[in-house]
C-alpha cells in the first residue's frame, strides 16, 4: 500500500486480523450494486471509503424530491438528474482513488450480464422482487454471491446468497409481493445499507463470519434484532432449494 492508502484506511488497517492484505483484497474487487437508492446510498457510501476498487453503480431512475428523506447519495442540486450519475459525483468526491462505473440502464436479464461486467460480488439495493429475481438468476448461473437487503418502515433485513452454499432470493421470496409506495424513515436503509456493506466487505476480504444461510432481522421500532437459519423450498426452479445444510442458528 502506497503512503496515502495508509493515511486513509488507518483506521482499518489496524482492526486486529485485517491488515493490508484485506485492504489489497479490496482495492482489486469490483462490485455491482443494483440500485443507488435508499440502500444503495449507504452501502456504496462505505464500500467507497472502504477503499473497494471498483464500483458500477446501476439505476435508470432519477432523482426526486421524496427521494431526499434517505438516499443520502443525492441532494436537492441533482434533482432530475439520473440517479447513478449522481451517485458516481457523491462517491467520487469522497474517494478520488477508486472507480466508480455509473449505469443509467433499467436492469433486464438480457443485460444484466453486461452491467455487472468483471464483477465478483452483487449487491441487492432493489426495491422490487421483480428485479431481484433478475439477480438471482444471473447470480446462480454465473456462481456469484448477492448480498441481499430489504426494508420496510422501521425494519429491513439482510443475508447472504452464495450459489451452492445457500438458497436463494427465490426461496426467500417464493411469490412477488403486490408493488406499491413503501413506507420508509431514512434512518433505516442507512442501517441495512450499512450492513450491506459490512457483508460485501466479509466476502471480499474473507474477514470474519458473513450471514451465510442465515438472515437478520431488525427491527427499529424497538430496537430488537434476531438472527434465524432458514431453509429453501425444496422444488426451488432456481437453487432446487439450496444445500441441506448444515447452517448456523
Ligand atoms: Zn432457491
């Protein structure tokens, strides 16, 4: 690591067990993160600063006023203007030393494949399962980990997604749930988002225990939060319902 990679990943340079060798790990990954909303604000916020080599960052939408109450990527200046170009400028001014891919592409299961491009690890920062099931299915035919994040209200959860090692989206969402406005305070993307992130940066690294076959709840109403193994659905048309375990409570 050269003198200024030092100076700005200190402080998790000295996290015992990290080192440089994981920082190395992480200025040669490239991660896509589908979604540069809610969720995709915090998790790209913190692989950037982390230091994550390259990020393509994809979203078709643009920005709008009642987006502002959580996608702290944006701001009131970028209104109208695509959200993936957007974030690029926001991560790119916090950290000049990695790159930033922007996609302004609606994702399909025709291009998917292209929008993810040389990455090794997928971000889940969607806010619809019908598109989540467009990453899961290039996930598993392609053997690549998802990091998985929702959230409704107060409350989100997150897991881990590794062909031939867990289920899947499709078993954690075996039927598309009806769409519509979902209700959101801010805070809480931030905090999933935020473990999104984390998770990313336990596959990358191989540093610590990422949820693999298991999923997080939380819960910011009261503050509660579980962690619970799950299973797939044996006649999943995408994993055939995972492994058979074993996965840790
Ligand atoms: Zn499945």
């Amino acid at each position: 690591l050269d003198e200024l990679s030092r100076q700005r990943y200190l402080r998790q340079l000295i996290i015992p067990g990290f080192g440089e060798e994981a920082q190395r790990k992480l200025s040669d990954a490239t991660v896509f993160i589908a979604g540069a909303g809610g969720l995709g604000s915090s998790a790209a916020l913190y692989l950037a600063a982390a230091g994550v080599g390259c990020l393509r960052i994809c979203d078709d939408d643009v920005v709008e006023l009642s987006n502002l109450n959580r996608q702290i990527l944006h701001n009131e200046s970028r209104l109208g203007r695509n959200k993936a170009d957007s974030a690029a400028e926001t991560l790119r001014e916090l950290n000049p030393s990695i790159r930033i891919e922007p996609l302004a592409v609606r994702i399909t299961p025709e291009n998917i494949g292209e929008l993810a491009g040389r990455a090794l690890f997928l971000v889940d920062c969607l806010d619809n399962v019908a598109t989540r099931y467009i990453l899961n299915r290039f996930a598993w035919k392609k053997g690549l980990p998802l990091v998985h994040g929702g959230i409704n209200g107060m409350a989100g959860q997150v897991t881990v997604l590794v062909p031939g090692k867990t289920p899947c989206m499709q078993c954690l969402f075996p039927e598309e749930p009806p769409r519509g406005t979902i209700p959101v305070l801010g805070a809480a993307p931030g905090v999933i988002g935020s473990l999104l992130a984390m998770e990313t940066i336990k596959m990358i690294t191989g540093f610590g225990e990422p949820l693999l076959g298991r999923l997080f709840f939380w819960d910011g109403m009261t503050q509660e939060a579980r962690t619970i193994a799950w299973k797939g659905i044996p006649d999943c048309p995408v994993c055939g319902g995972g492994p058979p375990g074993p996965m840790k409570p």
